[in-house]
C-alpha cells in the first residue's frame, strides 16, 4: 500500500551526508565494438545476462520493480519506444520501463532516476542500463545523428561537428593555458594502453606518442587518436536499497554521491570554452552529498570522447587546478600505476562510446575495481571510485561516486 507520510520519512533518513543511497549488487556489461547482433536489443540482454549471473539469487521478474534504460536516438536503428522492447527481451515485463535521454549521458540520467525511485521508497529493487547500436551506419549518418545533441540553428545549421566543437575547446585550452598536442596525446596512449587490457573494448590496441601524433587530422589539433570510437553496446546495473544488499550479494558497492548540472546547449553562448560550468556543479553536489573531497577519490572513469574532455575533467573534478590537465597526465598521476587511475577500463577512447551505454558502462567498471574484479587492469586497494558522463559538449553533465562495501 502506497504510504506517503513512510516515504518521505524513509527520505529525510536516507539522505544524510556520506550515508550510502543505493546499492549496487550487480553490473552486467555487452561487449564494445562493430557487433553482429542484428539489434541493440541482443546487446543489452547481454548486459543483462551477466548481471543476473552475478547475482543469481535475485528474480528478475519478481524482484526487479522498474527498468530504466538510456539510449540517445531512434535513428541508428530507426526504433523508439524502445524501453518496453528491452525490458521484454531482458525477461522484466511486465514492470515499468523508461527511457532516458540526454545525449551521451542517457544512461547517467537512467542511473539517477533509478536511485530517486528507491530514496523515494516507492521500489526496492530497480535496473538501469544504456545502449546504443552505432555502426550500422556510415559514417556521416553517424555525425549528423550525433550532431543533433548539438544545437541546431546556431551550430548544426552551420557544419560544425561535435569534433568541431572539442577543437574549440582544446585551441581555447592552449592558449590559455600552454596545453600541448603532446599532452593530448598522451591521453590517447594511456588509455589505449588501458583498453589493450580489458576484454570488452572495442580498440583493444596499444598506441605509442607518435602514433598519436602523425595520426590524420580531424579538426585541428584534434587527430584521430584523439577521437573516441563509433561503437556498439551495452550496459546494466541492478540497485537496491542499502539495507537489502546482503540478501542479493556478498559484495556491494554503495553509490553515496549523485550530482547533476546542465549548461547552455551551444558551445557558443558561454563565457568559457576551457572548463564544463554543469561538471562542475556536478561534481560539488556529488562530494558534498558523499562527504568526500577530490583526494579522496581512488579510482576514476571520466568522459574522454575526446582527450581534451579528459584533460578538462581533471580539472573540473579538482584533481588538479585549472589549466594544470596537461601536467597532470605528463607527471603520469592518471596512469593505471599511478596516485589517482582514471580510465582503467580504456575510456571512451579505447573501450568505446555506444553514447546511451556509456554511463552506466563507467559504473561497471568502478563497481569491478571496488570489488576486486578487475583483472589485469585492478587498481590495487581502491575505495573510493567516481564516475563522470557528459552530454553532447557539456550541456548536460553527471558525476556518481562509490564506496566500496
């Protein structure tokens, strides 16, 4: 029975700062790349699969309350309503299912409502995931359906592409600041050295610098291996309640940090083209809500569809100070052996950027390294991890950090 006077008590005792908000018992990922599976729809029951096969006590048609999926565009596979589609072939009819969408942050979005449906005491146990079926088209269907998260007067109207729009970013970035190309590409380096370990990317290829370097041009300085990959894929979680983790697994991870910020659509209507206004506000709500700090963080996935994204979100999230991304990766603190990974899983760069997966695919990672499953790529002793998805060119962006059970 629906008793609103215990839910909102069950909320005023749930949000109290560092208190876990959720837990997640399971994760489940697809494999990233060019897939044969005729339909995004075949990935995410992949997804699924592995999710519940961790999690073999929960019942997903009787325990799962609610689904809420990301997915970006209908156009890659000319099909919407595709949330009950999913939720059918994933076996959850007949609960609820949503999708979400807010550019390459769709599944972030669906991450976040999943936990306020449970802080709200309405459900118990709830899945959120992503996908997207990408390569399927060409190329230039692949940009302009991507461009639409872009604004359309004043930017897709014009030509520019979301390459077009990280280029300006990244000219604004050094010269403000002395960024280098180098920098950059060292990015690109680290994470495909990342991505080599990890079984599920989609690039999984070691590049050295000069790779990098003499890789073709896409939009100055931005040169292919700079650029994130058009994938396919997707990704699943499963969230309780905190105080219901044990009857589902002997492993959780608490999500005890959700933050969100929103900016302009157009690049061209801000005041600053070297820094995300909503990652930043992000990123405040969600340590505040944690009762963490920047140094605190262990382990990190951030959103690099470009290195230069990667660069301003050290500097956004407050790993270093404004201007010092570059540093930051030349003294080798981001590498998988150094004093704060970011990107373990490869990133977007190496592990793919199927846009309505990526969200939550960054919360399968953290919840790998949190739980010792890692692999080659574990980062030894991690407690603390922290996620980081944006939409489009950062109109929309989603910070979550966890805890380690």
């Amino acid at each position: 029975m629906f008793e609103p006077e215990k839910i909102f008590g069950y909320l005023e005792e749930t949000l109290v700062k560092g208190k876990p908000l959720v837990a997640v018992v399971s994760a489940g990922l697809s494999k990233f790349g060019k897939m044969e599976a005729f339909t995004g729809r075949e990935l995410f029951v992949e997804a699924v699969d592995e999710a519940l096969q961790r999690c073999p006590d929960l019942d997903p048609r009787k325990d799962v309350k609610a689904t809420f999926i990301g997915m970006m565009s209908e156009s890659f596979e000319h099909q919407g309503h595709v949330a009950p589609v999913l939720s059918d072939w994933a076996g959850l009819l007949p609960a609820p299912a949503i999708r979400t969408e807010v550019a390459c942050a769709s599944s972030a979005a669906a991450l976040r409502f999943g936990i306020f449906s449970i802080l709200s005491g309405v459900y118990d146990v709830v899945l959120v995931g992503g996908l997207e079926k990408m390569t399927k088209r060409s190329t230039l269907e692949a940009t302009e359906f991507l461009g639409m998260a872009a604004d359309f007067p004043f930017e897709q109207w014009t030509g520019v592409t979301f390459p077009g729009l990280y280029a300006l970013m990244a000219t604004a970035h050094m010269h403000r600041y002395g960024t280098t190309e180098e920098q950059m590409g060292m990015v690109a380096v680290k994470n495909h050295h990342n991505g080599a370990l990890n079984p599920k990317a989609h690039l999984q290829k070691e590049v050295t610098l000069d790779d990098a370097l003499s890789s073709r041009m896409i939009a100055y300085p931005l040169k292919l291996y700079d650029c994130s990959l058009i994938s396919d894929g997707a990704s699943c979680a499963i969230l309780t309640r905190p105080e219901l983790a044990e009857k589902y697994t002997d492993s959780p991870v608490y999500i005890i940090g959700s933050g969100q910020g929103s900016d302009t659509l157009g690049l061209f209507q801000r005041e600053d083209l070297t820094s995300l206004r909503a990652a930043r506000k992000a990123a405040r709500e969600a340590y505040e809500m944690a009762g963490v700090e920047p140094k605190d963080v262990d382990v990190a996935e951030v959103h690099d569809c470009f290195t230069i994204a990667e660069i301003i979100a050290y500097e956004d999230l407050g790993f270093c100070k404004p201007g010092e991304g570059g540093k930051f990766i030349e003294d080798g603190i981001p590498m998988l052996d150094g004093e704060l990974p970011v990107n373990p899983s490869g990133g977007l760069k190496s592990k793919g950027h199927p846009v309505g997966a990526t969200g939550v695919a960054q919360i399968y990672e953290i919840f790998l390294q949190l739980t010792g499953q890692a692999e080659k790529r574990q980062v030894e002793g991690c407690r603390i991890g922290l996620t980081h998805n944006v939409g489009g060119s950062g109109a929309s962006c989603f910070v979550h950090i966890l805890k380690g059970g």
